[in-house]
C-alpha cells in the first residue's frame, strides 16, 4: 500500500509572493520537484486535459480529475475524458442541492452507471453548496447507500457546522469517522469553527492541527483495513487561493501557502507512517 500526496492547481494560484500565478508547466515542475505524486485539476475541457497530461506523464506525476456534474449527464464529459487519458480518479463535487433523498440517490446512482464505464473509481466529494453540504443529510445518504465511495474534505463540515474540535465534539467526531469509513482519498486542509481554512504554521491554531491529524489518523487507519497490498490512498493538499486564503490589507496572502503545503505534505506523510 502507499500513499500518493498530491497538489492542488487551484492551490498553486496567486502562489507567487506578489500574488502572481507560476504559468502551468512551471507549476508542474515545482511540484515534481519536492516530491509530489501528482496533482488535482478540473477534467472538463480536453483541450486543457491533454495540455495537463503532456506535462504529467514525462515526470511520472499522476492526476485526480474533477468535475461539477449539475445532473446525471452532465458527468459524461469527465468519464469519456478519463477513458482518454486515464487518471488515480475522479471527484465529483455534486453541484445539485436537494433535501429528498430519494432525487439524491437518483442522481448519484445515475453516475455510478456511468461510472461502470470505466476502470477508474469516481468518488463523490463532502463539500459546502453541494448535494452533499450538510453532514447529517449525508449520513442519511449513506445510511440508504452503505457503499458509496467518497472523498472526504472534512474542513467543510468542520466550518460549516461550526464542531468544536478544539473542546472534543465527541458526537461529531463519531459522525466524521462514520463518513470517513466510505472514503477512498481526501483533500487536506485546516479548519476552526469560523474559517474553512487556517494558517497551519501559526502556534494558536495547532489544536486545530493536532484535531485534523487525529481525523486523518483515523481514517488512513480505516483506509488500510479496507484495501489490499498495491492499493494507493491519495491525499491532495488543497490549501486555496483567495478566498479561501486569509489575506492583508494588501489582498495578499498573510501566509506563505506554498510552504504550508509542504508542511501538510509533511504532516500527511507523517501521519501515513505511524498508521
């Protein structure tokens, strides 16, 4: 089994210290270079796809595609572009909101079959303003669909139902381990109760570091009792450009977020090893 730590394009943006973008390639070559296995980025447009894909492939990297399917057949682009050029896997980030459960499982049954086309798992994402936006409704999802797979972003639910990790949260801690059960990869990121994204270098928000590390401790521990040798986990470090990064009076990042995604790099390979 092994952990594949991967880095997000989006995450890359405005990652200059004056704010400025690195062009693609150059992107693609800093992540290579400090020991990434790949990265995440839309799989929508193919044109954009194969542009990706011709600097991956030369350097050994891999990719997670995703893609906001807003119904059933708004996802056959993302699967006819994975039959293409393959990919570790496809997120889904479902861009449809209902309260019936009855529609959702509709819709996510609709793009397992379609799913069925291809040899590379597609995984449903826990995020804020999606199909899967609030903890609970999900839970009752996979109450109704006990083998759905998914990729958990756990800092949405963090900030989004405000759970006081740093004092505990028992009941919720149970209700992340139960969604973390069904996931097959995650997106890293920090949370507090306020902000879906925190500076993970500062000294008062290490409670929140050490919460999230328990998190991932959990669910890489239930990840490896799942699956069998030459199985891969992957755990993309998805510190976002504004505005999900905290910035000055300048509109700058008050942080350095390249350098804490090495440092959650770090902390996820850290984590890996002590499983």
């Amino acid at each position: 089994m092994k952990l594949l730590v991967l880095q997000s394009m989006w995450a890359m943006e405005n990652i200059l210290p004056d704010g400025t973008t690195l062009p693609m390639p150059e992107a693609i070559q800093r992540i290579a270079d400090h020991g990434f296995d790949g990265i995440t980025d839309h799989m929508i447009e193919r044109r954009k796809v194969q542009a990706i894909m011709s600097e991956l492939k030369p350097l050994g990297l891999t990719m997670e595609g995703q893609c906001f399917p807003t119904s059933i057949d708004a996802l056959k682009p993302t699967i006819e572009l994975a039959a293409e050029f393959g990919c570790h896997h496809v997120t889904i980030q479902p861009d449809v909101r209902t309260r019936n459960l009855r529609e959702a499982m509709r819709i996510i049954e609709g793009w397992q079959k379609l799913a069925e086309q291809i040899d590379v798992p597609v995984l449903i994402e826990t995020h804020r303003y999606r199909l899967t936006n609030d903890l609970l409704f999900t839970l009752e999802i996979l109450d109704a669909m006990p083998n759905l797979q998914l990729l958990g972003d756990l800092s949405h639910y963090v900030a989004g139902h405000e759970i006081p990790l740093d004092e505990g949260a028992a009941v919720e801690i149970a209700q992340l381990q139960r969604i973390m059960r069904n996931c097959q990869a995650y997106h890293g990121r920090i949370a507090d109760r306020e902000h879906v994204q925190i500076p993970i270098s500062f000294a008062q928000h290490q409670p929140w570091v050490e919460a999230f590390q328990s998190l991932w401790h959990y669910g890489f521990t239930d990840w490896k009792h799942r699956h069998q040798q030459g199985d891969t986990l992957s755990f993309t470090c998805e510190l976002g450009t504004r505005p999900y990064a905290i910035t000055g009076h300048n509109g700058l990042d008050i942080t350095d977020r390249w350098q804490e995604s090495l440092q959650l790099k770090a902390l996820a390979e850290k984590i890996w090893a002590n499983v």
